[in-house]
C-alpha cells in the first residue's frame, strides 16, 4: 500500500490550497454545487483583502461555503490577494482546500 | 436607515461611529444571499461605540441566539424558534479590556471592517475634472513616464515623474490637500511606478453621485512581486491629507505590504491596527506583559491571533505557556509545540484536551508568525502540517491519508 501513495503537486496562497481534483476524496458529488459567479474564494474578515480568481469557473456547495471546487478551462489563470504573490492556475479542474484547525469542540477553518 | 451590503459579511460595509447614539438592526435573508443563515442583529451603540448586541440566526433547523455584553460577557442559546432559545449553551466571562473581549468585540463590531481596504483616500480627496486644464503625460523609450495635471488657473494639481516616491497634491488655489510617500524598492519589478496618483486613465475612480469628481486613490503596484520576496519588498506607504483651508493634518495613514499599521488618523479619530487588524486603543498601548498569552492562542481569528502574536512575542508566548518543542523544522520554518492546558474548574471552562499541539508557520510572503492548532495525535511538523490542509483519515476529510503521502507545492505564497 505504501507504493501506492502519491506526493501531490499543488498550489497554496496563504490558507487556500488548489488541488487536482481527481485526487480528492472519490465520495464527493459536485453535481448540485453552484456556480460562484465573483470569482472570490474567501474574504479575510479581519483585513478585508481577498482571494479572488482571474478566471475559471468556480463552484461552492450551497450547504458548505467553503467546500468549492475550480473549472479552469483556459490556458492559466491568476489567484490574487493584497497580501500575497499571485499564482498562475493551469487549465484543469481543480479541488480548493481551505486549510484548517484543531479545536477539541469542532475542527474550523483558517480565518484571516 | 435602510443599508445595503455587498461583497461581504452582512455586517461589514456600514460604518457605526457615525452613528453616535441608538440602535442599528441588521437583517439577513436569502433573498440576499442563499447560502446565509437567515437572522439578524441588533446593536446598541452609545458614544460611538457597540455597548451590547443580540444575534439571533438559524442553522441546520435550530434558532440560536447570542447576547454580549461588552466588559460584562456573552451567552449563547440554542433551542426552537417557536419556543424561544432556553437552552445555555455557552456563557462565557470576561472583563472589559481583555483580549477575549476586544476579540469579541472586534468579530461583531462592523466599524473594524470599513477601513481595512483602504478606501482613506478614495473618501476625501477629489478633485474636479471640470477646473482641470490639462493633463501633460511623459513618455520616453515607448512607456509612460509620468504626467502632470494643472487646473483651469494654471495652478499645478500634481506632476508626477517616474520613479517619483512622493508627492503633493494642491488645490486649485495652490494649497496643499495630500501628501503620498511610497517606498519600494522597484529592482526587477516589472511595473515600477511607485505612486499611482489621480486620473492615471487606468485608475482613476468616479464617483458615483457626481460623474464630474474622480477621486484620488493611491495604491501599491499591483502584479509586481518577487517569487521570493526580500525583506527590502516590504512595500510601505504612507498618505496624509490636510484641511486646505487651515493646513491641519485631517488624516493620516500607513500602510505596509497592503496592511495598515500603527495609528491611522481618520476624519480627526484616532484608530490603531496591527498587521491589517484594528484594535482598541488600550490594546494597541498595552506592555507585552500585561497581555495574557494563553487568551492570544485562543484568538479565533488566524489574523488577528497572528496580529496579537506580533505584538506579544512568539519567544514571550513559548516561555509563559511553558511549551516544550516537539519538533524544529528550521529549514521551512515550522515549530511543532505542546502546551499543557490547565484545568482551572469554575468560571473558564477547558473541555476535552489536556494539551495543545500547536504548529508554528512563518508566512512565505510577509514573513509574519502564524499559529495553528492540531490535533494532538500528531507528532511531526510534515503530520501537523499536512492534517491543516485537510490530509487524514476521518470521514470528513479532504485527502485520504492512506492514498496521499504528502503536498509538494509549485508554488507557495
């Protein structure tokens, strides 16, 4: 089983993570997910900055606002934020990840 | 008063110290946004400031309600709307002034939000297109050089050269409304204007009300970053704005990688951020050993966490909280840490875990220290780090860690 393990190749600025999605957990359906038409991933609530995508498709989970997943079809397109360097995002579908946290109640995600 | 939000949290977007005295009622319903829980608060605000509030809202079939009470505490209910809320879920304590407090305060307070994007500018300097003459723009070896503005009257507005890093700009009688200091060093930057002042074609800003005003806005240079930023990267600016009439400093402001820092002087008030965060003025003046550092791990807000580490010390938080190193990953910057949570019984309630297991991460791009807590079943920085971005073998997470042995990034900002 050990062979079968994958080192994965992706992106992260600051708390969010891109993905390939066929690596991504096999059970999840995306097929009543929604189209986020902004393009934004998250806004810090602190410092008002966001991550904001230049193109693609971005789809979020209506039961879930931070289950979301990215249909690039172009060439590359840029993940931008105030405070970080931008990414170029291949052409692909692609699974975002918002990094998370440990707490004994309930585990949460990042917030900036 | 009817406000609209957009673009954000419903209650960012309005700003209450306009508001002196009274109440502010916010209401959220799908028709707005579909995947808000519909609810609504309720603000009381004396002397510009949130004294209480109640946040009623719905979640998964259950009515939840929320009163706080700043320098007194918070209870949380849980129970069916029909029925009112009878259950306590949470009642938490804290006295005025704390960490704890100011957090709450800050994660419910709508005015912390208006100002972190920076719209200083955008709302006080305007100047009038239709007093303007003309606008000289510089070119030389085929790129844009600079440009200088002047008003009907022959008064200059501006002249702005390339790789000026700073500015005044005037009225058209000649007196002083704005100075912009920026400071960059703009070696291999692909777009090296430091400062992009007023009607630049591609930046300038109308004003809704009145199509005849743009206003000024300056801002950092965008798309210009270093894959591995240098600490000389750190772009820092700084805008003050003067009362043309009596020269006073009306507003000052700094800001430093897009975060504002320190004492931002606004419409005459006074307010303070660490790193992007506004916080009380008690906070920001208060000596690192007044501040409680177990209350800063607790901080909800990564952001603001990171703010209070900042200030406090990372080296001042280890030392206090008594936390043994697990693991040094000096290479990428990682600290695995334990810290023993005491049980204190009565009024601060500690349920489950007796440690911490904390994960220390410089940022890659603003070099600031982050913590993140994991759970303590992991015993190295690669096991802690991975669990944070969603790798383990729970039902709910992301990665399976039976199929993925670990994230090699392409690229890490």
């Amino acid at each position: 089983m050990e062979n079968s393990k994958r080192k994965m190749c992706c992106f992260r600025q600051g708390e969010i993570i891109i993905v390939p999605r066929d690596l991504t957990n096999k059970n999840s359906r995306t097929t009543n997910y929604i189209k986020k038409g902004d393009g934004i991933i998250r806004e810090g609530e602190a410092s008002g900055h966001f991550h904001k995508l230049s193109g693609g498709t971005l789809y979020v989970n209506p039961r879930d606002e931070n289950d979301m997943w990215l249909d690039n079809q172009l060439e590359t397109i840029e993940l931008t934020h105030d405070e970080h360097a931008p990414i170029k995002i291949p052409k692909g579908a692609w699974k975002v990840i918002i990094q998370r946290e440990y707490s004994d109640e309930m585990n949460t995600y990042v917030r900036d | 008063m009817k406000l609209t939000a957009s673009h954000c949290g419903c209650s960012k977007n309005f700003w209450h110290p306009s508001i002196k005295e009274g109440r502010i009622e916010v209401n959220v319903d799908k028709t707005y946004n579909a995947d808000a829980d519909a609810g609504s608060w309720n603000y009381t605000i004396v002397d510009g400031t949130v004294e209480k509030y109640t946040h009623q809202w719905e979640s998964n079939n259950k009515w939840y309600e929320e009163h706080v009470e700043y320098g007194v505490g918070r209870k949380l209910y849980e129970g069916n709307r029909q029925y009112s809320c009878e259950t306590l879920v949470e009642e938490t304590k804290y006295r005025k002034g704390t960490i704890m407090s100011i957090q709450q305060h800050y994660e419910k307070e709508p005015a912390a939000t208006n100002m972190q994007t920076g719209e200083l500018m955008g709302k006080q300097v305007v100047i009038h297109t239709t007093r303007v003459k003309n606008k000289e723009q510089y070119y030389g070896d085929g790129t844009w050089k600079g440009h200088k503005v002047v008003y009907e009257n022959g008064q200059v507005a501006y002249e702005y050269k390339y790789g000026n890093k700073q500015l005044t700009i005037n009225d058209d009688q000649g007196r002083r409304i704005a100075f912009i200091k920026g400071i960059i060093d703009t070696d291999g930057l692909s777009d090296s204007r430091t400062i992009i002042p007023v009607n630049a074609g591609w930046n300038q800003v109308w004003d809704k009300d009145d199509p005849e005003l743009f206003r000024l806005r300056a801002r950092m240079p965008k798309n210009n970053w270093r894959s591995t930023p240098e600490a000389s990267d750190i772009r820092v600016i700084e805008v003050t704005i003067y009362d043309a009439e009596t020269q006073r400093v009306t507003s000052r402001m700094r800001k430093e990688n897009n975060q504002l820092q320190g004492e931002v002087l606004r419409n005459d008030k006074y307010f303070h951020y660490i790193n992007g965060v506004a916080i009380s003025k008690e906070m920001f003046y208060a000596k690192p050993e007044d501040l409680d550092c177990n209350e800063v791990l607790k901080i909800p807000n990564a952001q603001v966490r990171a703010s209070f580490i900042k200030k406090v010390g990372i080296n001042r938080i280890v030392d206090q909280c008594k936390a043994t190193l697990i693991e040094d990953d000096k290479e990428n910057d990682y600290q695995l840490l334990s810290i023993q949570m005491p049980h204190k019984g009565g009024e601060e309630r500690i349920a489950g875990d007796t440690e911490m297991r904390i994960l220390k991460v410089v940022c890659t791009t603003t070099k600031q220290v982050y913590t993140l807590r994991v759970p303590p079943t992991v015993n190295t920085v690669r096991e802690a780090r991975d669990w944070t971005f969603g790798i383990g073998d729970n039902w709910q997470d992301v990665l399976r860690k039976s199929e993925i042995e670990t994230l090699e990034f392409t690229k890490e900002t």
